[in-house]
C-alpha cells in the first residue's frame, strides 16, 4: 500500500504520496500541491529532491558513496577513471571488449579543430582557465551542435564521448595559453591521466615523460570527482539542459556553476588560504578567525553540504595524498606543515567536532595536487576534467526519459501593486 502524508492548509486537507528509494530516504511527492495552488518553500533546496536518478548514491550519515552501486572505496582502489566514465554513462561495468571499444572512441576524439585552437587566442595571458575552459566547451557547439539531434540516444551518447574526449584537450590548451607556450597535440599512446599531463607539462615536439605516481594520483583525483549526484553544478547542468539547449551550453553553464569556492573552486580556495596563512606559526590565529561569528572567513576544505560525519572520498584521497607527500619527499614543505596542523586543531576543536565539520576531498585533493606541483590555477579545471562523465550522465539520463523545464516558484515579499509616479513628482 503507497503510504501518504496528509498537510491541512486552511482546512483543506490534501493527501501526498510518498515515493520509496530503492536506497536511502523517501521523499513526499509534492507534485499535487500545485492543482490546490500551493507552492512548497525550500531554498537552496536543502530538503528538497530534484529529480530521481539512478546514477549515485550518497549516505552523508553514514559516509557512503556509490556510483551506479559500487563503493567508491572499490572503485578507487581497483578500477580506473575511463572505466568509471564507462559505467556512469552505461549502468554496468564494461567487458574487456567494451572497455577497449570505449577506451579507442575516446582516444580518436581526442584533437580539437586547428581553427577552434584560435578561440584561446581571444583570451588575455592572465585569464583564469576556468573561463577559457567553459568558453571553448560552449563554443564546441559551433562545430557539433547542427549535428546533435538531442532526442537520439546515440547522438547524446556520441556527445558524451566527444566531451570526456576533448576536455583534457581543452584544457591543457588554456592552461598552456596561460604560460604563452605552444601546445602540445594529444598522444593515443597514454593513458587518459598521462596524456592530459604531458599536454599540460610536456613540451610540443617532445617525447612526453610523465611520472607514473603523478599519473595515478591524477587518475584516482579523477575518478573521485566524477560524480556526486545532485550537487550545484549537476543541477546546473539539468536546468540548463531542461530548456533543450544545446549540450555543450548544459556543460559549460555546469562549468561555471563548478568554478565557485563554495563548490569546485574549494580546492584552490584551500590553497590561497595556506599561502596567506604561511606560517605553522598562526594556524591556530586562523581558526579562531574561522570561529569567529563576526568574521566572514571559513576554513577552505572544511564540510560538507552532504556529508555529516565524514567523505569517503576525502578518507581515500588522504590515503593518496600522504604517499604523494613521501614520495615526493615534499613532507617538510612550509604549506603542507601549514595544512597539516590546520588538519589536526581542527580534527579536535569543539567547534568543528560539534558542526561535524571534517576536512573535505578538496582539502586532500588541493595539498596532493600542490605536492605533485601542480600549479594552483588549474585545480579547479581538474575537478572539471573529473566531473564531465557524471555531468553528461545526468543530462542524458534526464532527456532519456519524460522531463520538464526546470522552473521554481518564490515566496514574494516585495510590494505590492502600486501606480508608477513620473520622475518630476518624485
Ligand atoms: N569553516 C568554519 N565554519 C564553518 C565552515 C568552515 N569551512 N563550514 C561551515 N561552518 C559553520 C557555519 O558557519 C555554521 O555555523 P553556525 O551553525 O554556528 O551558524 C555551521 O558550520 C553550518 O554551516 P552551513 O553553512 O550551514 O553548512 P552548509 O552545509 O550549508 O555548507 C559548505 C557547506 C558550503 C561546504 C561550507 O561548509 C563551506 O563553505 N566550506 C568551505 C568551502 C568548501 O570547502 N567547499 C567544498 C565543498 S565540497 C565540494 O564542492 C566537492
């Protein structure tokens, strides 16, 4: 029997449905109020599902999460980013020939036009790479768009292996524009983490020489971001989306979402803030700053919307980060002593104990990306390379199915209707 939830709203009392996960929390479908003229209120959509899905799984409680079933914990250890794509966009882990079937289409998209290259070209030296990065994704509609038929699941899934083909490629691009360096052409002889790097690092005409421990933390940075379900970018990419606009607008509107540091852009946050900080020395000036109510400052890479008690993708990312470190024999590093000790008072201050406020991937993500000495302006586009399988996934799984225009209401609290007075009366 569907079990229901009644509300009594000026004595009229409406019965709603309530919809079972297959995991996790229910959720009291609202969609009847609005035939009874009433309009349910929740900014920032804090209790609010958007959407259903099958793609993630998370538990904020309980510090779980899955992608299409599997444990991130498994994933990380055992699988690798293309095969996380694979079965993000296809509901189950790839056969050997499925992988390397993917694997190839990915591989021989991976170049991008010699005439779009001239898109960096507009672009000042100083500009940050997220905006040339969510430019040259949008402008791959002037190439692909006309070609697209969004109601065709093969064209949506074409689109899908285009974008997580060519990301790396367009983003090495903005980060070499960036360092006035020619660029360096995609080599199908590496795997996705390597090639990005030599893109980034390497030099055109060169034969790439990678680290392989560089290589797999990449991967593994990746493979954790890849997807969080309906996190602000998500939705952002599903709002845009649900007008029908052209996927490479849905992407890049998630692009821009990302680049916030209250979301994509905490990992650089993190980083800014241990460089101001400096010193070892003033950790503890600083997080009594961010315990302050009259300051506005916050400890960059501390909580979670979601996750309460702690993130499993930060507990794998530590375990990552702590073997960059002495591998790369960087642990004496003035900012990682820095990060470390922010770590610790942190981990046993009232304050954050009581918020459950834990440190999160981005605080792990920003040091390890800093170790292996990547630098600072590109951590954010990494996030954005690691999240393009679950934004794609998330706008084909919404136009595979009946969906709407995303369109809330509002509580108005302004004025009222009144006669406009001319400018001389005023
Ligand atoms: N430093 C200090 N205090 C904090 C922090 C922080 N990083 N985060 C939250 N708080 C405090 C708030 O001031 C609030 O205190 P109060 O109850 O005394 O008013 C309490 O903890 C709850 O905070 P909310 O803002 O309600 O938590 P919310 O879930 O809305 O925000 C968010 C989560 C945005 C991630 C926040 O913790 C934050 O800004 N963290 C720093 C930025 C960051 O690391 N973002 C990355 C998110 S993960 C990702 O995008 C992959």
């Amino acid at each position: 029997m569907t079990e229901k939830v009644s509300i009594t709203i000026d004595g009229k009392t409406t019965e709603l449905p309530v919809l079972k996960a297959s995991e996790g929390r229910s959720v009291v479908d609202v969609r009847g109020l609005i035939a009874e003229g009433i309009f349910t209120f929740d900014p920032g959509f804090l209790s609010t599902a958007s959407c259903d899905s099958k793609v993630t799984y998370i538990d904020g409680d309980a510090g779980i999460l899955l992608y299409r079933g599997y444990p991130i914990e498994q994933l990380a250890n055992q699988s690798n980013h293309l095969e996380v794509c694979y079965l993000l966009l296809n509901d189950e882990l790839p056969s050997q020939s499925q992988y390397d079937s993917f694997e190839s289409s990915i591989k021989s998209q991976q170049t991008v036009d010699p005439n779009f290259q001239n898109i960096f070209n507009g672009f000042t030296q100083g500009a940050h790479p997220m905006s040339m990065v969510s430019a040259a994704v949008a402008g791959l509609a002037s190439l692909f768009h006309e070609e697209t038929d969004i109601t065709n699941a093969d064209d949506r899934m074409q689109t899908a292996h285009r974008l997580i083909a060519k990301i790396p490629t367009l983003a090495a691009m903005a980060y070499k524009h960036g360092r006035g360096e020619a660029f360096v052409e995609p080599n199908d002889d590496l795997t996705y983490a390597e090639n990005f790097l030599n893109m980034c690092f390497g030099t055109a005409g060169e034969d790439p020489n990678v680290s392989p421990t560089i290589a797999k933390a990449m991967d593994r940075i990746f493979l954790l971001h890849a997807d969080h379900e309906q996190n602000a970018s998500t939705s952002t990419v599903r709002m845009a989306g649900s007008t029908d606009c052209n996927p490479y607008a849905a992407i890049s509107a998630g692009i821009c979402a990302l680049w916030g540091p209250a979301h994509g852009g905490a990992n650089e946050a993190v980083l800014l803030m241990l460089n101001e900080i400096g010193d070892e020395s003033r950790v503890e000036e600083y997080v009594n700053k961010a315990k302050d109510k009259n300051d506005s400052f916050k400890l960059m890479g501390f909580g979670h919307r979601v996750y309460k008690n702690f993130d499993p993708r930060a507990t794998v990312m530590q375990e990552s980060c702590h073997a960059v470190l002495v591998e790369q024999g960087v642990e004496d590093d003035a900012l990682l002593k820095v990060a470390q000790r922010l770590e610790k008072i942190a981990r046993e201050d009232d304050y954050f104990i009581e918020r459950k406020l834990y440190p999160n991937i981005d605080f792990y993500s920003g040091i390890t990306l800093k170790a292996v000495g990547i630098p600072t302006e590109l951590f954010t586009v990494i996030f954005t390379l690691g999240r393009m399988p679950g934004w794609i996934t998330h706008w084909n799984e919404m136009l595979s199915a009946p969906y709407k225009i995303a369109r809330p209401r509002q509580l108005y609290l302004g004025e009222s209707s009144r006669d406009y007075v001319s400018i001389s009366d005023r």
